[in-house]
C-alpha cells in the first residue's frame, strides 16, 4: 500500500469508531507492533536507497506519523467527550447504593412522643410563635414590667418591641383567648434567653407547656395527669411529689420531682414547674375565674431529653455534630 492510500484507510476506519475499543484496534492495525505504518518503515533497505529518495521518503513518512498519530488522538478525544467510554455493563448482582437516610432529632423524638400521650389524654397540640409580644410573655402572665421575676428570664428583646419567648408560657394568653374554656391544651416549642452557658444551660432550648382549665380542676388532677404522664415517657410507675415553688403565674405553685434511679442512686429529681392557673391570668383572657379554674405546668423538653438518653451536657443538642446525632436511631 500507498502512504496516501494508508492514510486515506486510517481516516476512513477512524471515522467509524465509537468506542475505546475499536480505537485501540484501529490503533493496532496501523501503528501496533505489526500495524501498517509501522511496517512501511521496516520493510524500507535505506542502506541500497540513493540519497534523494532516502530524504523524500523520509519526509513523506514522518509526515504520515504524525497525521496518523494526530488523527488518533484526535478520535480518542471525540469519544471521551462523548462519554462512551463511561458505559459500563451493568451488573445486577452487585449490593444496591446505601441512600442514608436521615433521623429524627432526639428532642423532636421526644416531643412527638409526649404529644402522643397527651392527645391520648384529650389534649390538642397549639402551635405558637417564637417572637411574641412583650403582653403574652409577661403582662398577660401576672408579671407586669416592675416585678422582680422579669429578671429570672434574662430576655432577647427585637427592636420591634417584640420577645424572642423566654418560656412557652407566653402561648398561655393566646390559646385561652382562641380555644376558650374548658381546653385542655399542650404547647411545644423553642424558647430563648440570654443565659451563661452550661452543661444545663442552653441559650436555645425546648419546653412544653401543659394547660387544664375546666369547672372543678384541682391539684389531685394535677398530680394524677403528671403521674399518668411520666409512667407512659419512662414505661414503669412513677412516684411525683409536689414542693412548693414561685412563678407569678400560678398560685399555688410548685416544683414537681420525680423519685428514679440516677448515677446507681435512688433519689428525687426535679422535674417541672407547674400550679393552678392564677385567676389574673384567666380573667387577662376573659375567663371568668368564678367559673372555672385550672393547671399549667412547664416541662422542660431538652432536659427530659436528657434524662432520657442520658445526655450529659444539654450543648451537645444544638451543636449539630452529626456523630452525636447518629447515636439516636428513631429513624423517619
Ligand atoms: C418556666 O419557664 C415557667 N414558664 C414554667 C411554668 C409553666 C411554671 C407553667 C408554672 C406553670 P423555668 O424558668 O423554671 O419555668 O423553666 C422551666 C423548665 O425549662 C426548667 O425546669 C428547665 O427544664 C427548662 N429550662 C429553663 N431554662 C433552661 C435553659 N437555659 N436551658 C435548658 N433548659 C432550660
């Protein structure tokens, strides 16, 4: 053959291939060990060839090297940008690709479960907002603007005037106002204050409210819903006992513990706050107090959470270190 026929042949066989195997063929056929052009220039006796033909031909063939190595570089580039050499054959033996799926935060987990047994105790859930106003999170509560306990609740304030809520309490006002009495009502939700920081304390952090209003509640209810309660998030009998304590917005008030077993040692812990709705605050939502009266209580979410899992420091909830939370397996 021809070095213009070769060349011709090279370029017609490469215009046809499509894969990286016919190329590496192709290849072969031409500049492989025994390819074509290969052997043009072995079958050559340059030592009998005169001078003249000697440069001719060499000059012809190089330049057929060059265009054949050219022109196979060229179509190797054509099929990668083609993506054929990606098509594998598919092997439908091979394990399936693990999607992971996401979990459940364990403070959600927890909220969703409590919600459940308070809906099986008649309860409906109300939603609430984070930012309320300075009313519902103090004044409607019985804490008007000079009363010592606003200080308890170190407060982001937003220049609107409005309260990043320091407690779901805020939500009290607003759903007696809409749900009027008898309600029976739980509110979950975020709540913010401006706290130092430690293994209890978190600036961000959940609660859940509780609220009772109906003609004759009394703390024998408050005490028999709690107990109900605790004995269904901790699956065995729970002892409550009841101390007293101070939030303007209960009288009376109190502290409740609860008796479990914590570091192999059985004792009381403190739990939440709670008390019978202050007739200020069912008269501040139209409710005549003559009439009907009530309990609250203010569990804190993130630290039944806690106890739950046995969580040692509450910052490890809002850090977001996914092998923190990978630990809960209370999956979607
Ligand atoms: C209150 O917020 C009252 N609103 C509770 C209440 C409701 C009393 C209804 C009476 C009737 P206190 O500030 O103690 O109370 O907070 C209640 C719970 O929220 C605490 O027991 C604790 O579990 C949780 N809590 C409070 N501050 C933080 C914090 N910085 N980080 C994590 N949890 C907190």
């Amino acid at each position: 053959m021809k070095l213009a026929e070769i060349q011709a042949a090279l370029l017609a066989d490469l215009a046809d291939v499509r894969t990286d195997e016919a190329l590496n063929l192709v290849r072969a056929r031409y500049t492989g060990k025994d390819g074509l052009v290969t052997n043009l220039r072995k079958n050559v006796d340059f030592s009998t060839m005169p001078i003249e033909e000697k440069r001719s031909f060499g000059g012809a063939f190089n330049d057929l090297k060059s265009t054949t190595d050219e022109a196979i570089r060229q179509a190797a580039a054509r099929i990668a940008a083609s993506g054929a050499h990606d098509v594998v054959p598919f092997d439908f033996t091979l394990p399936g690709t693990d999607h992971r799926l996401g979990a459940i935060h364990p403070i959600l987990s927890t909220q969703i479960e409590i919600e459940d047994i308070f809906r099986s105790m008649g309860f409906q859930v109300f939603a609430g907002d984070e930012a309320v106003s300075e009313f519902e999170n103090f004044d409607a509560l019985n804490i008007p603007g000079d009363h010592p306990a606003r200080d308890m609740q170190d407060t982001f304030w937003l220049e609107n005037g409005m309260v990043l809520r320091t407690h779901t309490s805020s939500m009290q006002n607003r759903a007696l106002r809409k749900l009027g009495a008898p309600v029976r009502a739980i509110f979950p939700g975020r709540c913010f204050r401006n706290e130092a920081l430690d293994i209890t304390h978190e600036n961000t952090f959940y609660q859940l409210e509780g609220l009772m209003v109906d003609r004759d509640v009394s703390v024998a209810n408050l005490i028999a819903v709690m107990r109900d309660f605790l004995s269904q998030v901790f699956r065995r009998e729970i002892e409550v006992r009841l101390r007293p304590g101070f939030f303007p917005f209960v009288e009376p008030g109190f502290e409740l513990d609860f008796k479990t077993t914590l570091n192999g040692v059985r004792r009381w812990v403190e739990l939440m706050p709670c008390g019978m709705v202050h007739p200020a605050v069912l008269r501040n939502a139209g409710i005549d107090p003559a009439e009907f009266s009530g309990f609250a209580f203010g569990l804190g979410l993130t630290r039944l959470a806690m106890l739950k899992h046995g969580v040692p420091d509450v910052r490890l909830f809002n850090k977001a270190d996914l092998r923190f939370c990978q630990q809960f397996h209370a999956s979607l």
